[in-house]
C-alpha cells in the first residue's frame, strides 16, 4: 500500500468498490506495508472498507504504522493477519499550522476532534477500553505482531497460508513469557 495519501486513497477505494460489484459475499485481502500517511485519506479507506459488503482479510507485511495499524484492525474480526516479522505502531494524529492564531486554534481544535474520533475507531476494533487507547495512543507505540495480536489489532500471526490440502495457515506459536532480569535478583526478605 505504502504512504497513504489521496492518490492512494482514490486507487484502493475504486478497487474494493470494483471488487465489490464483482462479488460483495467474495473476501478481499488487503495487504498492508505502511508507515501511515494522511488522516483523512486513510479514513477513506476505512469508511469504505465499513461501507462494502465483503469480508476484508488485512495482512500486514512490512509495516503497519499510523494510519496503516487503523486499517489493519479495520478488517473483518477473525480475518485480521500479520506476518512474524512485521512492525505495527500506534500514535495519536500530528500534523502543523501556520497563519494568524484564529486559524491555528481551529486548527488545533480539528486535530482533536480527529483525535477522539480515531481513539474511538481503534477501541471498536480492538475491544480494549477507551481509556486504554487513549494512553497508548499519547506516543508512538511500537508493537510485534504478538503483542499486535494480544491488543486486539489482529487476530493472527501466520507463517504461510494453508498448504493444499489443508484447511488452516500455519500459525506462529506463542512463546513462553520471557524472564525479566527483575526475575533474576533473589528476593532479600
């Protein structure tokens, strides 16, 4: 997919609309390799992504940042996939003004709204509480598709699709919970 801006927003949303009127029961994989890009763009593609009637299966491959991580959990719960060696980043929108201060504080004022709106998206998608996207979301929120798949974003880590024959992908498996060196220290009482 890469950056997402309105070029790109206009290309993706013709084709799931095209993808569409070919067959709206059909699953569309969209395959996500991001570092996010603008907004309202990205919103587009989610807007529309909630608007067709096909399942969408994500695949994150690369990276899911920004905007990207929002369209990856966007997708069809239970159709949501990342590979094992992909990054997913959550952050609240950032952006820049100038002019007088009239139009900067409504600026400002439209960056918030954005804000609320997307916190509200990912916590939809994600099924964590509001409260909990909204401080995750105060600074860029670096994930492996592991730590992706237990915040909800997606809902599995895939070594390769289905082999023929077979019915399910390969998954990756969790690993044990690592020792913290905090562990490590013996306890002094």
């Amino acid at each position: 997919m890469g950056p997402i801006d309105d070029s790109v927003a206009s290309l993706v949303i013709a084709q799931l609309l095209f993808l569409q009127s070919e067959s709206n029961n059909k699953p569309i994989h969209m395959y996500i390799n991001s570092p996010g890009g603008v907004v309202t763009s990205g919103l587009a593609i989610y807007d529309t992504m909630q608007y067709i009637l096909n399942p969408i299966s994500t695949w994150c491959v690369g990276q899911a940042a920004s905007m990207g991580s929002l369209l990856l959990a966007a997708g069809t719960s239970g159709m949501r996939h990342s590979l094992p060696n992909a990054r997913i980043m959550v952050h609240q929108p950032s952006g820049g003004a100038r002019g007088q201060a009239t139009d900067i504080a409504i600026q400002a004022e439209e960056i918030l709204k954005l804000k609320r709106q997307i916190n509200n998206i990912y916590a939809k998608h994600t099924g964590q509480p509001l409260a909990t996207i909204e401080g995750v979301m105060e600074r860029d929120r670096y994930m492996s598709p592991m730590e992706a798949q237990d915040f909800g974003i997606i809902d599995r880590v895939l070594v390769h699709p289905p082999q023929a024959g077979q019915d399910e992908p390969e998954l990756v498996q969790k690993e044990p919970a690592a020792t913290s060196c905090l562990d490590l220290i013996p306890d002094s009482s």
